[in-house]
C-alpha cells in the first residue's frame, strides 16, 4: 500500500510530505529528489524503483506528487488515487501550482488525513468530502448533523446526501471526445483511437434515479431483439455507420448501478450532486476523422527546403471547428523561414523549432493550403539527420467523432412529484484533438 | 567599442529567470535560431557580433545542449588582432572543437601564425589553447616548438610561464613526443629566474621530466635548495605578490620540496648544510605564532611544513631534523584541526619507520592513544591504529597490543579486519612471553572472531606446537575459552586443535577431565561448519589416543548417522576411516599414528604477507626498515638466517603418520582456496603424507590404507627391512624428513638430463631461472648454481638451503655451500658454489631448497640437486680378458643388477654411445660377440674407497627394448647405476 506521498515544487523543494507508514522513512523524501527530480538524464517512467522503494510520480505545470511504496502495490490504483487527489485539490482550491499549494497546506493536510488511511485509499469524492472539510473556518456542527454526516458517509449511497431540493430540475450532459491519430504520409492510418468521457452536471431534487441510454452496440443489437425498438437518430458527424458503436471498454462512477449493467446493458444510477464524470470510454473502430493532412516536403539542396501543407475537413459543412493549429517542424539548423497561406495565421516559432498555423474557424468539407520556404545553414557536423517529426493538429469539433451518441436520459423521482418532462437537460457533443498526427 | 557584450547579459539572466526546463528550453531554441539566422551568411557581421554570438553559443554549449554550427565564425574570430575577440575564440575551440574536426587544421595554422606573433599576449593565448586540447596531435605538432620559447632570451615572462606549463601539459599526454634536447640544462636555470611565476611553472614542468630521466636534471637540486633558502630566508614582505596569508610563495615552496624529494641528499656538504637550514628555518617558523588568525595562513604555513617534514623522511639522514619533525607533528597531534591530526599521524607513521626518529615518535604513544579512544573521525583512527602498529617494538609491546586490543571491542566494522592483523602480528613479533602471545589471540579471537582470518589461528596453533612451553597453558586456556557459553568458531578450530593435541596436558585437573574436554568439544560440535566439524574430527581421534577411556564414547560420535552417513564427503570419510582407527588398532598402532605434531619449520609468517597485500606502501616502508636494521648489525646477518634455516628444515623430528595426516587434511581443506597456510607449502606436504604410507601414493583417498600401511609395515616396499618394527620406524624417519623438506619437487625432467651432462638449466618459471654447471674430480666436485631473476623487481629474502631427504646421506656426501646473499637484483644473478664431496657410495638425491620472497609473497622451490653417484665415476679401459674376469669376480647375486625395460629413446646407436660416454662409462669394442651390444666399464672413486663397475647393454631393435645388466662391487651401486642409466636410454 502506498507508504507516503510528497509534493514538491519545480526545484525540488518537499512542499507536503505526508508518510502514512512506517516502511517510508525520512530519507525516502530526498531520495525521489536525487533520483528523479535532479537527475542528469531526464527519467522519463512515472515509475523508479530506488532502494527497494517504488515512486510513481505525476506532473501537474510545475508541481511534482510523489506516492512512494515499499509493498508491490497496484500502480494502477495508485496513479488512479494521485489523478483524483489532484481533482479534489482542483475543485478545493482551483489551479494546482506552487503558491495555491503553499497557501492551503493546512486544508491538504486535511484533506490527505482523510483520503487515505495507512496507505488504503478512501472516499475522494469532492462532493461528499466537501460535507466535512470545509474552507470556511470553525463552524461547531451541532450532534445531529455530525451524525447525519456519518451515516451518510458510512450508508449505502454515500455520495448524495438527503433532502436536496432545486426549484429548477436541470441536468447538463457533456460528451467530450479526444481523437488520436498517427497517419503516414501517403494517407494511411497507423493507429486511430477515441478516448471520451460523458460529463455530467446535475441539478436534481431528492433522490433521483436516472437511466442512461447510449448506442453501444451490444445495447442497441440487445434491444433491436426486442420488437418496436428502432435504431438512434441520424447520424450527426458521420461516425458509426449502423447507427451504434463499438466500444472497446468503458468504466462507470460509482453511483452507476453494475449489477443492472452486466443484466440488462442499461445504465441506471442516481446522480450526485453537481458536476462529476458518469462515464469513460474508448473506441477504436469506425471513426470519422475530422481532419486529414496532407504534407508535401521537398528538399532543395542542403540548405533549402520547401514544404507544402494541404488541410482538408471531413465533416458536415453546416458544422463548424474551431481552435484549429498546424504544427510543422522545422529542421535544427533553420535559418529562415518564409510562409504563405490563404487562410488563417501562420508564424514560424523559433522557441518550438516549427510553424504554426492557426485557423480561428473552419467549416466542414474546405481543403486549406500552406506553403513555406526555409532556408538552412549547412551544420558543421553531417552525420547527423533531422528525423522530421511528424505535423501534429490541434482543433476542437461539435460533434463526437466516434460516433457516440446518448439516445436517451430518464429522470424517475417517486416520492417528490416531478417527472422526467419537468427536467430541463442539455446534451452537447465535443470532439477535441488529442495526439493528432501525421507523418511528413 | 561596446566590450560588455549586453545581448549576452540579457540572454543569460532571460535563462536565470527561467521557471521550467521547457521554458528554458525554448529560449534556447529561439536564441540558437536568432543566431542561425544571423550566421546565414547573407550580411557580414563584424568582429563584436561574431564574438557575442559565439558566446552565446559557448554558454549554451555549457547548459548542455549540442551545438552543431558556429565553429567557422570561432575559427574566424582567430584572425581577428583584439585580444578580446581572438581569446573568444580560442575558448570555443578549446572548448568545443572535437581533434578530429577538419577545421583543425585551420586552428593549427592560426596557432602556429600566433605562436610566432611579436605580441606576447597572442602568443599566450595560443598556447594556452594549445594546452587546453593537449591532444596528441596537438603534442606531435608544437611540442618540438614550445622548448624553444621557453629558453628564448627575449621572450617574457608570462610566455615562458606558459610555454613551461603548456609543455608540462603535453608531456603528460604524449611524453615521447617532447624531444630531449640541450634545452633541458636551460630549463634548469629558469629556476634561478627573477619572475616568481615563471619559477613556479618551471618546477612542475621539471618535476615531471626529472620523473623521466632523473639524472640530467641533476643540477637542479642546487638551484632549487639556493631558491628554497631564498624563499624560506625572505621576509614576507619581499615577495609581495607572491605572499599567500603573509607566507612566501608557498606553492612554490612546497614544488619544491617536492622535487628534491626525488634525489638523494645531496652529497656537497655546503649545499647539503644551506638544505638542512632551509629545513630548519620551516619548523622554526611552524613553532613562531601565527601572523594571522585566518585559515587560509594556517594552511598555507602547514602546507609547507609538511612537505618539508616529508623531505626530511624521505633524507632520512639528519637525526636532529628528524626529531625536531617529530616534535613539531607531535604538537600538532593535539591539534583541533581534523585535517591536520590525520596528516601528523600519517607522516608520523613514516617517521616511526626511521631509526633516528623511532625512540622520538614512541614518547608521543600515550596522545596517539588517546587520539585512537578519543577521535571522532575513522579515518585519522585508521591513522592512528597504522601509527600504533608502526611504533611498536618489544619495549612497548604488551602495551599498544593491550590498547589496540582495548579499541577492538568498539572500533569501526571496516577497520577491524586490518586491525586484527596487525594485533595478531605485532603479538607474534615481539612476543618474549609466549603466554601472553597465546591469550593476546584468544582474546582477539573472543572479540572479534569473524574478522580472524585463517592465517591467524593457523599461525597461533603453529607457535603452540614449536613451543613446548606454551603448550600447556595454552590447552588450559583454551578448555577456559571453550567453557563460555558462547564461542566464535574459529576459538572451537583451536581448541580442537589444541586440545587435540595436548589435551592430555589439563588432563590431571579434575575440572578437565578427558570427558569433561570430549563433551565441551562435542558441545560446539552441531554449531560449527562442516570444515570444522572435520577439524574436530581429526580432534577426537587424537583424543582416542590421548585417553583410552573415552574411547567409547568417541567411537558412538563417529558412528552416529550425522557423521558416518554425512552428505559432506570430507565429514563421511573422516568419520569411517576414524571410527576403524579407533576400533582395529591396537594402542601402539594408534600412538604411532596419532603422536603429536611435529614442529613446523620456521618461515615468515604469511599473516604479515596478507596485511602488505591490504596496505603495500606503509608496510614496504615498514619492511624497508627493519631490513635496514638487519644489514647494521651484523654483515653476517643473512648467513646466520640461512645457517639457521638449515637445521631446522633438515633435522629429523620424531612425527608420526598421524601427524602427517591431520597436517594433510588442513592442506586438503585449503588447497583449493589457493592460500598458503601458515607459510608452510602444503601443496607439497600432501604428496608427502601419501608418500608416507609406504608410497601407496593415492592421495587422500587411499589415506586410510596408507596409514594402516605404516602401521602395519609388510616389508614388501622397504628396500631393507630385517624386522617390522625397524622397518617401521625407518620408514618413518624417512617419510618424516621427505615432509620437513616442505614443498614440492619441481623440475624432475631437467633433472634427468643432468645425469649425463654436466651443465644446463635446471629449473625455470616466470620468476627464476637456475642454472648449474659442474665439473667434478675424482672424489670430488663443485657444482656452481646460478640464479636469475627474471623479473623487474628484487626477490627478497632468498635463500637456498641444501636438503638431504635420506639422514644416511650425511655419511655419504660431504656438503659445503658458499651462500648467496639474501638478495636478487632486478634482473640479476647470482651463483652459489656448492662444494661435495663423496664419502661413500649414496643413491638418494639431495634437494635444494629455494626461498625467497617475490612481491610480498614468499615462494619456495624445491629442487633435485643433479648429483648423482655415475658424477664421481670414471671410465676405464680393459681388454676384453680382464673384463671378463672382473665380469665374473663380481657375479654374486647381489652385485648384479639387471633390468629389462622398454626404450625410452630411439634406439640410435651413436646417440647411445654418446650418452653412455657422459654418463662415465667407457665403452669397450671388440669384447661382446654381438657388435650391436654395448659394454663398458668404470670406477666410482669416493673418499672411502673406489668401486669397480662393468656394465653390458643389449638393445632389442624389433622389441624396443634394452636388456641392462650391471656389475659393481657394492650391491647399492649397481642397483643405482642401473636406475640411472635406465632413465637416460
């Protein structure tokens, strides 16, 4: 289990230290620092192994969180609890960096008290822990409420409370996509995948039961056995031929109902409060690439070089995608860069050796050309290659390109009298770059 | 002209301020793009351009990025007159321009074009570059130039400082490229130079030529002693910008020093005395207060003073420097200073090895005492226990063996090891009471028996055995040890040992009694690793021995499953061949085998050879100096070491099979560990102990049988045995002196050549080669053995001692031996004369032993000496009725002799002849029927008588085989003639 978790700034400076076992010693803390923060070779592993001792370590900006482990624990698990202490200090206290650690040590102390107990993890649920840790000073709870907070912790459904009550009945629900893409030159693809997640917000009333429908193919063939249920609506982007997809595997919030899930593929849960994350998935089948570039790259000479860079969207004209960025590497030795471009702004950033080409807005189905000269200085020593990295793209689409689409979402609320119409519940779709790159 | 170079500042602090490796990575990336664009060629940039942007490039280069452009821009900065500009450039190349880039060559030419500038300041610079890659190329090219600016008359002083280090620098990579030339006596004289800089570079260049070629450097030791005085004499003021914290010029100082460290005192005694005052005047002010509180003038004074102290050691000459040294490392032994206690402890350490400061370094015991209880540092600790051990003679003793013994029980892990040595040995050494030698090791053994190593114990049984007085002590003592309830396993080998041997010694006091010894032993038994429960095995038999009324008790040990039926084959075997010992033999049978050991011959203690493997520079010094003080006394020294040796080797001690064995079993456990116990060789006392059983000749296996052989004693393979019970003992007596002449009989086959020629090499191995020549007279002969040393380094303590593996030999052979010194020269050689004289008629073959010490490693080579009974035997000439006559006078059984054997030769007629011509026989025609047959005759002339012998040889061309009969008139003659003969044909 895990033995101790530290924090530590950009330099190397132990911000929290907090050892939960006797295994991890003093020593433990400086031996992260040597080993991998200081370390002459950039350690690239989230996990070392120093004297018997397992780090598995996480970035976020500058921050460096370390759990160390003498026991062989799950890494999984353990990368899984550092991800969710970081969102609970997220929502705690918003940007994770040097000066809001400092400020709030007190309340991560807290917090890392009540987590995680002699190395075993425990409720990381910000809403529920939110019921108990508070930012607002000393406020003396009266018996009942401490009680009614413990058997609320302790009880079956530990991530809603009781007794909620909204005027409005709204429900948000975001599909948030992030497509990756390695493509050769000549078009082909060497690996697709979609990893997306369903994002919810809720503002319900009482307790809430809510059942989610989704077109996975194994609900969908499921349900086409029974007679009178037809296929989902169009299709939106163009993924997912049939009308359903093929998801590889997927992972739930706790509050969905497995059980239900594993009989009759529906997914049925009730909801906490706020915003939390119901579901996770990832697809590689079948998916509508947004986008598709096609580079041209000519070398003149050792000293020139001519590149020419054709984007083409891929997806309904009535949509629109935004936040569009090229990257094209440029070679070590650049001395210069000319480019020309149609549409959009492209810049050559020294600092990144490449160019970069952004497009505010793009329509579905356009085909966007850039052209570039650059100049070279011959390098002293020849034997080395530029290895030309590929072009990557950036964008964000509204439409999920895997094909990911939610057929349905009931409300049920027996005891208060407000049914699944009275509901307001927004659904939107976004499709967002992830490692999206072609090979020139 | 702008010089600040301000896009450098701001580059660098943008760097500084940078908060991520990512963001500092950019704006690299933006700055070596800024440069590449400007680099592209397309504007001409001007010198400060090129220069800050190379800059750049260098810090860059230094953040530990790669650069790969810019080089020509630095090469093109060369060119450039200003200084700031061209220093730039040179930096980057130094820095940055790998030796085998082809813009190298653009580098040399600029360097040579600067080397030869009139500006100094540019020829500086180039060779400081040149320096700086002191490659070997670089070497190659400039070395041959560089001397030549060191001499020039008009050069300056900075030049000449550069052009001595730079060439230091190239003479330390490629030293065969700096040529010798006359320049080296001019470089002697820069010492005398008026720059102090130039002085201090000059001694480190010469320091490492003197290394090279020490004797054309000789002049310089007078210079650098008048420069020393100078220095030392000086008021600090003189010299004001060579005074460091209100010392003089003390890096000069202490080079010098240094460089006188590499010669021997100089022989003039005016210059010999200015030295002694240097020296004098150094501890002089090392006593006067401190001119200033700061460390900086302590250290710098120190520094001095110690290099001083260190030239005075390596001198070794003045008594009163060396104990004014001493007094002054003394004060410092109380010094706060940890730095400075280690250093006084060390030089104090080499101090101690002089025997003008002996007697002055001991009075500071007590402090070094202290320091080694008090210090909180290991390492000066470590000094001190070196320093203790390096003081320590036979007045002190009892002593620092009681302290050092004392700082056992709490010194540090890493030390003890050494530590536990240097005890055992110093015990040894200076032990005058063999009592306290003995608890002095069990004590050691008590507090810290894991860090004894083999050597200790072996050689602490080895002493109790020579030593009859000791021995019943040491059984008591031991029994005492053994009563802890605790005990290390290497205190149970002893006391198995000793008990063993002499347990009957304690036996009388009721509290030891035979059984209360057997089950205290026994007790320990199941704790122990099987080597030792071997080793108690060996113990207990002799027990059986000891008391025969624990025999019972001992043989349901041996008998049990856990010993009979052991997985350890050593354990099984030991047990079995044990158990019908003790069971079958009768008591006489049982003393005989069992009898105590036999004394060791004495040899150098290979505890010492481990430590001088651990530590070789202080222990040399050590030995250095005790070998000094052997060559004072007496110049006999070295033949009174070998007279000594001789006897104890060479006399007949009363030991019996047993002994042999439990002897061979500690061989048989070792051999493979390759050490060499106790100094003894027992790679060759194993073949011995077989030997001893009547030559069954099977190793250990057949131990058992061979020991019941002696036992038993059929007559079968004694040559002469009118009862069996003299049989047994002279067959003992024998096999016990075959075992004193330790080590094994190398070089058997060389040997046999000799039986028919008179001079050659005898033996030879990477280290020796022995050579004999011989020539003999009548009755007499002198064989002169030669001995080279093939290595590079002195074979020490060599030693060559005559062994007469048969007490009958005595009789038989007058031996005088005109002796070697104890010393073999690299490369060297040196001749023994050894004079004999033939008493009798003898067939057994003398050995030469040869010892000596090869690398802090005593080796020992046992030789057959080529002397055999046909060297005295001269041809004679008869005609073929006398032969006949003769033939027939000596026809007796016993006379006879003849043998039948296989050829070992091809069968060549003339080869034969020759042969049997060297062997002393002269060859007679015209008296055998058969022409193809060979017969001859010859008279063995000794002292006591000559012998007549004829011989007859029948070769058998289809068969291979030669019939050979002799004829002498003593039986033993012809037997051996035949012998020999037969080898050689």
């Amino acid at each position: 289990m895990i033995g101790g978790l530290f924090v530590y700034n950009h330099k190397g400076e132990v911000l929290i230290s907090r050892v939960y076992r006797d295994d991890i010693g003093r020593n433990a803390v400086d031996a992260f620092r040597v080993n991998v923060i200081h370390a002459r070779q950039q350690v690239r592993s989230p996990v070392t192994n120093i004297a018997h001792t397992s780090f598995f370590h996480i970035k976020r900006s500058n921050i460096w969180i370390c759990a160390a482990a003498k026991k062989n624990v799950n890494a999984a698990l353990v990368f899984q609890f550092l991800y969710k202490m970081v969102e609970v200090m997220g929502n705690y206290f918003g940007k994770i960096n040097e000066d809001n650690i400092k400020n709030n040590f007190v309340l991560i102390y807290e917090l890392l008290d009540e987590i995680m107990d002699y190395g075993y993890p425990q409720n990381t649920d910000t809403g529920i822990l939110k019921t108990y840790i508070t930012q607002q000073g000393i406020k003396s709870q009266t018996k009942e409420e401490t009680t009614k907070i413990t058997n609320q912790v302790t009880g079956q459904i530990a991530w809603r409370r009781e007794g909620i009550k909204y005027r409005r009945n709204e429900l948000f629900l975001d599909v948030i996509e992030s497509v990756n893409l390695l493509m050769s030159p000549q078009g082909q693809v060497l690996s697709a995948h979609v990893s997306g997640r369903v994002q919810m917000k809720s503002f319900l009333s009482g307790m809430p039961e809510c059942k989610f429908g989704i077109n996975d193919k194994i609900v969908v063939d499921s349900k086409r056995q029974e007679p009178g249920a037809t296929s989902g609506g169009g299709n939106l982007g163009g993924g997912g031929k049939a009308g359903h997809i093929a998801i590889d595997d997927c992972q739930f919030h706790q509050c969905v109902k497995l059980s239900k899930f594993d009989t009759e593929h529906a997914i049925s849960f009730i909801p906490p409060d706020g915003e939390f994350e119901l579901m996770r998935y990832r697809t590689t089948k079948d998916i509508s690439l947004p986008f598709r570039v096609i580079p041209l790259v000519r070398e003149i000479g050792r000293t020139k070089m001519e590149v020419k860079v054709v984007v083409k969207s891929n997806f309904k004209p009535s949509l629109l995608a935004q936040k569009v960025e090229v990257r094209i590497p440029t070679p070590l030795n650049t001395s210069g860069v000319q480019v020309i471009c149609m549409k959009g702004k492209a810049r050559y950033k020294a600092s990144d050796n490449a160019i970069v080409w952004k497009i505010k807005r793009m329509g579905g189905m356009k085909e966007w050309q850039l052209s570039a000269e650059i100049d070279m200085l011959s390098a002293t020593d020849k034997a080395k290659k530029w290895t030309r990295p590929p072009i990557s793209m950036n964008f964000e689409v509204p439409f999920a390109p895997s094909g990911f689409k939610v057929r349905y979402l009931k409300v049920f609320e027996s005891k208060l009298n407000y049914s699944d119409h009275d509901v307001i519940k927004w659904v939107r779709y976004i499709g967002k770059s992830g490692l999206y790159e072609t090979r020139c | 002209v702008k010089d600040s170079m301000r896009g450098l500042a701001v580059f660098i602090s943008d760097i500084r301020n940078c908060k991520s490796k990512e963001a500092e990575e950019k704006r690299i990336n933006k700055e070596l793009a800024n440069i590449r664009s400007k680099f592209k060629g397309d504007k001409a940039l001007d010198g400060y351009q090129k220069k800050k942007y190379v800059c750049k490039l260098l810090f860059i280069f230094l953040l530990g990025n790669d650069i790969d452009f810019g080089h020509m821009e630095a090469v093109n900065l060369l060119n450039s007159n200003k200084y700031t500009e061209k220093q730039i450039g040179y930096l980057f190349i130094s820095v940055l321009i790998s030796e085998n880039n082809e813009l190298m060559r653009l580098v040399q030419q600029n360097l040579k074009n600067d080397l030869a500038s009139r500006n100094p300041v540019h020829v500086n610079l180039a060779l400081e570059c040149i320096a700086n890659i002191g490659s070997k190329e670089m070497a190659e090219m400039f070395a041959p130039e560089i001397p030549k600016l060191l001499v020039m008359g008009d050069a300056g002083d900075t030049v000449k400082q550069s052009a001595a280090l730079c060439l230091l620098k190239l003479f330390r990579t490629a030293p065969e490229m700096v040529p010798i030339g006359d320049w080296t006596s001019r470089v002697i004289h820069l010492l005398n130079d008026q720059h102090m800089g130039v002085v201090t570079a000059a001694v480190s260049l010469i320091e490492a030529l003197v290394k090279r070629n020490p004797d054309d450097f000789k002049g310089c030791v007078s210079l650098s002693i008048s420069r020393l005085a100078r220095i030392v004499t000086s008021s600090y003021t003189d010299l004001q910008d060579y005074t460091y914290y209100f010392v003089p010029a003390p890096w000069l100082s202490v080079k010098l020093l240094r460089l006188l460290q590499n010669y021997p005192p100089p022989e003039d005694t005016t210059v010999r005395n200015r030295l002694a005052e240097c020296l004098e005047t150094i501890l002089n002010k090392a006593v006067e207060p401190p001119k200033s509180k700061k460390v900086q003038h302590s250290n710098a004074k120190n520094a001095v003073l110690f290099e001083a102290i260190s030239l005075i050691i390596h001198m070794d000459s003045d008594p009163s420097l060396l104990v004014r040294a001493c007094s002054q490392l003394g004060q410092f032994l109380s010094n706060r200073e940890t730095n400075l206690r280690y250093l006084a402890l060390e030089s104090m350490c080499l101090l101690a090895t002089s025997e003008f400061s002996h007697d002055a370094v001991k009075r500071h015991q007590e402090t070094v005492v202290t320091a080694l209880k008090s210090e909180r540092d290991v390492s000066v600790r470590q000094r001190a226990v070196d320093l203790l051990y390096a003081m320590c003679d036979r007045s002190n003793a009892e002593e620092i063996v009681g302290e050092m013994l004392t700082y056992l029980e709490t010194a540090d892990y890493s030390i003890r090891g050494e530590l536990v040595l240097k005890i055992a040995i110093l015990a040894e050494k200076y032990a005058s009471d063999y009592t306290w030698y003995v608890d002095t090791i069990l004590n050691l053994i008590r507090l810290a028996g894991d860090f004894v190593s083999e050597e200790v114990w072996y050689r602490v049984i080895q002493i109790v055995i020579n030593r009859e007085d000791v021995q019943a002590y040491a059984a008591k003592t031991v029994f005492e040890a053994l009563e802890a309830p605790a005990c290390h396993e290497n205190m149970v080998k002893v006391g198995g040992y000793i008990l063993g041997e002499f347990g009957n010694l304690i036996a009388g006091d009721a509290r030891s009694s035979p059984s209360t010894q057997f089950q205290l032993l026994h007790g320990k038994f199941h704790l122990c690793s099987p080597p030792t429960r071997a080793l108690l095995l060996s113990a207990y038999i002799k027990l059986v021995n000891l008391f025969p009324e624990i025999r019972e008790d001992i043989i349901a040990v041996l008998e049990s499953d856990a010993n009979l039926r052991n997985s350890n084959v050593e354990i099984q075997q030991r047990a079995s061949e044990y158990l019908s010992l003790a069971r079958n033999s009768t008591q006489d049978v049982l003393a005989t085998v069992l009898e105590e050991m036999p004394p060791f011959p004495e040899r150098e203690s290979s505890i010492l050879a481990q430590l001088r493997k651990k530590k070789p520079a202080v222990e040399d010094a050590i030995r250095a100096r005790g070998e000094k003080q052997q060559q004072r006394p007496a110049s006999g020294a070295a033949d009174g070491a070998a007279a000594s040796a001789a006897p104890t080797a060479a006399t007949p001690t009363s030991g019996g099979g047993g002994g042999v064995k439990l002897q061979g079993d500690i061989a048989g456990a070792e051999s493979n560990t390759d050490s060499d116990l106790l100094g003894l060789d027992f790679g060759g006392s194993a073949p011995a102990a077989a030997a001893g059983g009547g030559g069954a000749g099977g190793g250990s296996v057949d131990l058992l049988s061979s020991i019941l052989d002696v036992g038993v004693s059929s007559s079968s393979s004694s040559s002469a045995a009118p009862s069996a019970a003299s049989g047994a003992s002279a067959q003992r007596k024998t096999v016990v002196v075959g075992a004193g002449a330790s080590g094994s009989i190398v070089g058997e086959e060389n040997w046999h050549k000799f039986v028919c020629k008179n001079s050659g090499v005898l033996y030879e191995n990477d280290i020796l080669q022995v050579g004999v020549k011989c020539d003999y007279q009548q009755s007499s002969g002198r064989i002169v053995v030669y001995y080279g040393n093939k290595t590079p380094a002195p074979l020490a303590q060599f030693a060559s001692v005559i062994n007469l593996p048969d007490s009958s030999l005595t009789n038989q052979l007058g031996i005088q031996v005109k002796p070697v010194g104890d010393r073999v020269g690299a490369s060297e050689q040196v001749n023994e004369v050894i004079t004999v004289d033939c008493m009798a008629e003898f067939s057994a073959c003398p050995l030469l032993n040869i010892r000596f010490v090869y690398s802090g490693v005593a080796q020992s080579i046992t030789l057959k000496l080529p002397l055999t009974i046909n060297k005295f035997m001269q041809s004679s000439e008869m005609d073929s009725a006398t032969f006949f006559q003769h033939w027939k006078q000596l026809s007796q059984p016993e006379q006879e002799c003849q043998k039948i054997f296989q050829a070992k030769f091809p069968m060549d007629a003339e080869t034969t002849k020759t042969k049997i011509l060297g062997f002393g026989f002269s060859l007679l025609s015209n008296i055998d029927s058969n022409p193809a047959n060979f017969v001859g005759a010859g008279i063995v002339q000794t002292k006591s008588g000559n012998i007549g012998s004829l011989f007859r040889l029948e070769p058998n061309q289809q068969a291979q085989m030669y019939r050979l009969t002799v004829h002498s008139i003593k039986p033993g003659v012809s037997k051996r003639l035949c012998e020999l003969l037969e080898t050689q044909i």
